[in-house]
C-alpha cells in the first residue's frame, strides 16, 4: 500500500533533471494573458508611433487612385500590375508596424521562457480525443480558472470604458455636425486613451495568471518517491550495486593490507582499538604505512604481525595520531618523524640485543 501511494502521490520536489526533461517535451510555463498583454502593448505602440504615418501613406494612395481614377488603364495585363503596386504600397506603409507586432508576439513567449523545438506536442495522442478525457478538462481546475479570467477582464474592460468614454459622451454626439478634419484626431485620442487604460489593466491580469500557470506548471512536475528512486538509480547508479562494489573494494583492500603486515618493520598499537603498520629501510625517506585499521580490523593486523614475528609497539597517542593523518602507502606526515624515530630505534635496538643473545 505505501508503495501505491508513493506512484500516486507526487509529494516530492522535481529535480533538474525532470525539469529539463519538461523543457524537451516542449511543457513549458505559458500564459496566454501574457502573450495578449505584449500584443496590445505593441498595438498601442504602433498606433502611437505610426498611426501618423501609416494613415498619411494610405491616404495619399487612395487619394491618388480616387482624383485619377479616370486615367488608369485596367483593361488586360494592367489590371494585375495595378493590384501589384497597390499591394506593394500597402504593405510599404503597414510593414513596419506589423513587425512590431510580430516582435511582441515574440517577445511575449520568449520572456517566459527560452525558445524550444520540440515535435511532441504535435504528436497524436488519444486523450485530445476522448470524451472523458475532454469532459474532465472541461472542468479541469485549468478550465474553471480560465473561465473566472474572462469574466474578470471583461468586468474590467467594461468598467474601464464606461469611465472613460461616459465623460466624452457630448464630444462624441458632436462628431456628427464636425468637419472631417476633426474626427480623426478625436479619434485618435480616444483610441491612446483606451489603449493606455487597457494596457494598464492587463498587466495586472498577466502577470496574476503567470504566476498561476507557474504554479500549475511546478505541481505537474513534481515527483513520486518511487519516481525519484528510479531517476536516482539512473543517475547515481543502484545503491545496492555501488555498496556491493564499494564492499569488494574494502575487501581486497584489507587482503592487500594483511599481506603487506609481515613486511612490517613495527605495528603500533592503541593498544586495543588502533593498529598502523609502518615499514622502513635504510634509503627511505620516511616510514611507510602499509596497513592501518580499527576495532577487528586492528586486532587481525595485529594477529598477523605476531604470527610472523613483526614487533608490536603499544603508544596510544601516536597510534590514533598516525590513524588519522597518514594513508595506506603513503609516508607518515614530517611532524610525526621525531616520534616513529624513537619506537624504530626502540625496534632496531631490540634486535640487535635478541641477535647477540642469539
């Protein structure tokens, strides 16, 4: 039964690994409202910076076409090419404001999150299909909150315009006895001003629901225990493997060491919970340590040692010193010369009085 719920219960924080794998597969954080807010912000960009321009260059063309309207030839292949250039005019005059919106459109991706090229959201998948699976997403927690930000945005959008146009209420009556000349440029007003209000209002809304898609998103890729064992096992290897492995390297490490005891030149001793082999030569350096270890492993070294007639020294300080500073076949530290001196010289002393009794 634990091991059912830990597959079901995603209680674990996703590693990077999972978020990386999230990242391939194209499950990325988005936000629509996001998109829409850098879409609108470009509109109103565009209809700040270049509504001017983009009006002046339409209304000249139109203006030409109407006043010579009479002249232009549109009888066999002259038809096409005036189509072409009025094409080619029109797309002069919008080209620099569409790529603004593109820009934005972009730019509204981009910023939450980088670039991906992943084809396995196009693949087909029989869920998109199913009727249970689709009445489940129709009232999917997803579903219930897009729902409440429509009618958020729309109670906003309506509040917003009914502030600002009620106001401007007489003006826009007045529009039907103006010139010409001065509806454009009232127009044009109200637009700002809408736009503006809008912009404001939605950067709210995105940046609410960007943070509530992110958090949707994180829940999705949280982990199972059993999900991050296996990920684990992947990456770190089997635990119980690499303990076998590291088993089997203390093992014939310790054999190593036992078969380097009775080449010892002394064991010094704790005298019960330390033992260190130390060997040494006339030309060494320094004493060398060919085997070290404690409790049972301490008591074999010296079981070892008095089997083969290697002198063992008991100097606790010295034992757990030499335990802690100094490696299998490495040479004992510098600050440890004076001491291991006096016990080889205590060593080479008593052999040289048991080979004279001798």
């Amino acid at each position: 039964m634990a091991e059912d719920r830990g597959d079901t219960d995603k209680t674990e924080e996703p590693t990077q690994k999972r978020l990386e794998e999230a990242l391939k597969r194209g499950d990325v954080v988005k936000s629509q409202e996001v998109n829409t807010w850098f879409v609108i912000a470009g509109a109103a960009l565009v209809l700040m910076a270049f509504s001017g321009t983009m009006s002046k260059d339409l209304m000249t063309m139109m203006r030409g076409l109407i006043a010579n309207s009479y002249d232009i030839n549109v009888d066999g292949p002259a038809l096409p090419r005036l189509f072409q250039k009025i094409g080619s005019e029109m797309i002069a005059a919008v080209a620099i404001p569409f790529l603004i919106l593109l820009l934005a459109a972009l730019g509204g991706n981009i910023i939450q999150h980088r670039l991906v090229w992943s084809f396995e959201v196009l693949a087909p998948k029989l869920s998109k299909i199913s009727p249970a699976a689709g009445f489940k997403r129709l009232f999917s927690k997803q579903a219930l909150a897009n729902l409440g930000k429509g009618l958020i945005k729309l109670v906003l959008v309506g509040s917003v315009l009914t502030a600002l146009m009620s106001p401007e209420r007489g003006r826009l009556e007045a529009l039907t006895r103006s010139d010409p000349s001065v509806i454009v440029p009232l127009c044009l007003s109200l637009a700002l001003k809408l736009v503006g209000s809008v912009v404001a209002m939605l950067a709210v809304v995105a940046a609410a629901d960007y943070l509530f898609q992110y958090r949707q998103w994180y829940e999705r890729q949280k982990m199972s225990l059993r999900e991050l064992k296996e990920e684990f096992k992947q990456t770190e290897g089997d635990p119980a493997i690499k303990g076998r492995m590291r088993q089997i390297r203390q093992i014939r490490m310790r054999r190593r060491m036992m078969a380097a005891v009775p080449k010892a030149t002394v064991v010094i001793t704790n005298p019960t919970h330390y033992a260190i082999a130390l060997e040494y030569e006339r030309g060494m350096d320094a004493p060398v340590c060919v085997a070290k270890g404690v409790d049972s492993i301490a008591l074999k070294i010296r079981e070892v040692a008095g089997k083969h007639s290697v002198p063992i020294v008991e100097n606790p300080p010295l034992a757990r010193a030499l335990h802690a500073t100094v490696q299998i076949d490495e040479q004992i530290p510098p600050e440890h010369y004076k001491a291991v001196a006096e016990v080889i010289g205590y060593v080479m002393r008593l052999r040289r009085m048991m080979s004279g009794r001798r």
